[in-house]
C-alpha cells in the first residue's frame, strides 16, 4: 500500500529552493536516495528495450515550519491519472478502515442527514462501510481506472484533483461535509496550501477532518528511506501539521498513533472557531518531538549515514546467500519496494522475480531495475529459499498468507529497519543481521 491509500490534488510544481508550505529558502539537505523512477511506472514487456526517466530522490528540510520534501519533478495528473495501487488488495488496510469507519459513526453520530467526503478515494475501500449505517459518502479520486471500482460499488466518485476550485463547486452544490477524510494523500499533494484552503471550504462549522500518514518520527527512527518516492511530495511530524493548521484557521484538536505503514499519525482537525477541546494527546506528542528534534534541521544531518547502513547491510546479506546459491524472489511491487530496489541496485542478478496480489501487475516489470511481476502461485512453482518481503509494513499479514513456504525450507528476509531473516514458523522472533 503506500502507502499509501490514494492520490491527491493536481497543485503546482514546486520550486527547488522554496519551501512549499511556508515559502522559506530550502538549504538542508535530508537524505539524497539517487536518481530513480517514478515509483508506480511499471513497464510493460514492449517496453524493457527503451528508456525510462529517473529524477531526483533528494530530499530537503525546512528549518522555518519543519517540512520534510522533495521537489515535484512531476505534476500530479502525469503519475495519477491511470494509477497501479488498489487499496482493497490488502486486507489488513481494509480491516483498518473498517474499524475507523464503525467508529466514527458512533462518535460523531452520523446518520442519513450527514455529509462524509473521502479525498483519495481510491477503489471504495473505506467509504464502502458507511453505506451499512445509511451515511452519504462522495469519494474524490483523480485515477480513472481506480474511481471506476469504486463506482461499480456504488459509491458516488468524482474522478477530479482536489483542490479549491472542487471544494467551492461542492459547496455550491450543497455538498458541505460533516467529515472530511484523506488517508495517505497530503504527502502526495504538492500544493498543500491549495488543498488545505479546500478542505476549510468544505468542511462544516462545527465539522471535522481526519488525515492519516507516515509519522515523520518513524520513519527516521527505523530508517524507512523506502518510503520516500517521487508520488511522495511531503513528509510530516505533528509540528508540521500544526503548522499547517494554523495557516489556514484550523486547530488541531486530537492525534492517534497507529500502527500502519511503519508507524502513522491520525490527527483531527476543526474550524478555529469550533467549540471543540484540544485533547491532551496533542500537547505530549508535540513534546515528544521536541524532545528527539523535530523542531530543529540539526537532527535530520545523520539520517543519511543510517540510510547508507542499511544499504550495505541488506547487500551483505543478499550478496552472503547468492554467493551460498541460495534462490531468492520477492514478494510485493509497492511504491516503497521500488525505492528500495533502485537505491540499493537489487535487480534479477539478486530476484528472479517478484510477486504481488494485483493482478493489473502481472506480465509487468518493476520500474527501474525490470523485475518480472507474476501472480503469488509462482512462489510455490518456484520453491525459492528465501523471499525478500517488499511491503515490509504488511509483513505479518503476508507471512500469514505465505507461511506454507516452510513445506520447502524457505524463510523471509525483512529489509526495514534493518534486514532480518524470519523463519515462517517464528516471525514473531526476527533475527537481525549484523553489518
């Protein structure tokens, strides 16, 4: 997933040196990953004999509101118009969404006469569970090919970017939301004021927004650089975020950490003027950041070096069993895989292949380094000694589905945070690799 659970609003391409947020000069560099392509740019077999794009994966920090970045080198409706990432392939995110959604029903007490909005709807993965309980949804989806899943199961879809310009003929049409949803969509939007404007159109006066994404601090505290590609425009700590609220007259009122994609936040946000109390949550979390500095570029410098470790480390151990000739296939074509596999140079000299739920990603190769895709029965033809989990983040409910490939003697290797071979019988008990 990428994680990510959709796409976002079509914005502006942002200046290399200014801050998309605040405007600030960009001067501290995050971490640089290379050149590499775009991450859901899967190539067809007509294709392996031409040339694909790489850009930039050079991240930069903001000292001034503590954005995390990366320059959009592509606009929006060039990577989401037709778009390779089904939420509903996996079933765990479907299973959170679930939960989110019988939840907030009965805390906002939502019913027939309420207005729930999904920005990034993708497939209907989320909105699909309102309709039990008779709540109006509209989903908001720029892919095509994905907007028409979500149709088929009868949820309202406008197939559009998100922005101000929707949010107004929204309203305009009566369609003001009681809540706002956007699951794994601001780090993809690379006009965050442009959007943000456009949820506070939209939104009630007395309505809410909830947002989920990575969580900044995990994704430095467990060196998940893989989760950086170039459909991921921004990456944020909640000082962020409340930095982005006050620029547009929100406030942040609650936070929850989640366990999905590697560690998220889910934070809820209200008009300024709604009577509503900033729960005690927000106040520690913002603390806590302080406290490991997130509120100072200083604290980003090492980041670098701890990507580089992992590197080598994952070579070594790769490198360790082929030399062993040991077989080796992956599991999963996710955005984050491919962030991975291009950083690091792992090609067919390391997988025969990879595969992956998604059928639409059969016959087809990762962008970059042309890893066949082929469907997950050719694990079982194949009997490989040891694959290498891509969508780490997924990896126990993957090694649930695959744990039959102890039959044969095979083990998983977890690449994030550091590459860890897993007998399928224990992968509650990792063992890590040393360096």
């Amino acid at each position: 997933m990428t994680y990510h659970g959709g796409t976002g609003s079509r914005g502006k391409l942002a200046s290399i040196d200014r801050c998309r947020l605040c405007g600030a000069a960009l001067d501290h560099v995050f971490v640089d990953l290379g050149m590499s392509p775009l991450c859901e740019s899967f190539v067809e077999p007509e294709g392996l004999d031409q040339g694909e794009v790489h850009y930039p994966l050079r991240v930069m920090a903001c000292e001034f509101c503590f954005l995390v970045q990366l320059k959009a080198y592509v606009a929006p409706d060039e990577i989401f118009r037709e778009y390779a990432y089904f939420s509903s392939y996996s079933s765990s995110w479907v299973a959170h969404a679930q939960r989110y959604c019988e939840a907030t029903v009965a805390r906002l007490e939502l019913g027939p006469e309420s207005q729930v909005v999904e920005i990034a709807s993708n497939d209907g993965y989320l909105l699909q569970h309102f309709l039990p309980f008779g709540v109006p949804v509209l989903g908001v989806e720029p892919a095509a090919n994905v907007a028409e899943v979500a149709i088929d199961r009868g949820i309202e879809t406008r197939v559009e970017f998100f922005g101000v310009g929707l949010a107004r003929r929204l309203v305009a049409e009566g369609r003001r939301a009681d809540l706002i949803i956007g699951n794994n969509v601001l780090a993809q939007v690379p006009d965050l004021n442009d959007f943000v404007a456009g949820l506070v159109i939209l939104l009630k006066p007395n309505g809410e927004i909830t947002l989920e994404f990575p969580h900044l601090a995990r994704l430095i505290g467990e060196g998940q650089f893989d989760t950086i590609y170039h459909e991921h425009f921004s990456y944020f700590s909640l000082l962020a975020i409340e930095q982005i609220a006050a620029r547009h007259c929100l406030r942040l009122v609650d936070v929850e950490e989640l366990a999905t994609h590697g560690g998220s936040l889910r934070v809820h946000l209200v008009h300024a003027a709604s009577p509503r109390s900033r729960q005690p949550a927000v106040a520690a979390l913002l603390a806590a950041e302080r406290s490991i500095g997130l509120d100072r570029v200083e604290t980003f410098a090492s980041f670098g070096e701890q990507v580089r470790a992992t590197k080598r480390a994952l070579l070594s151990l790769l490198i360790a069993l082929k030399d062993q000739r040991s077989s080796l296939c992956g599991y999963g074509a996710p955005g984050k895989g491919n962030t991975l596999l291009n950083y690091c140079g792992i090609g067919r000299d390391f997988l025969d292949f990879t595969v992956d739920r998604n059928p639409r990603k059969h016959g087809r190769y990762t962008p970059g380094m042309h890893i066949p895709i082929l469907p997950p029965e050719a694990l079982d033809q194949a009997r490989p000694d040891y694959v290498l989990i891509l969508p780490w983040n997924l990896k126990d409910e993957i090694m649930e589905q695959m744990g039959h490939i102890a039959d044969w003697g095979g083990r998983f290797i977890v690449p994030i945070p550091r590459p860890q071979i897993v007998d399928p019988s224990d992968f509650a008990r990792p063992r890590e690799v040393a360096s």
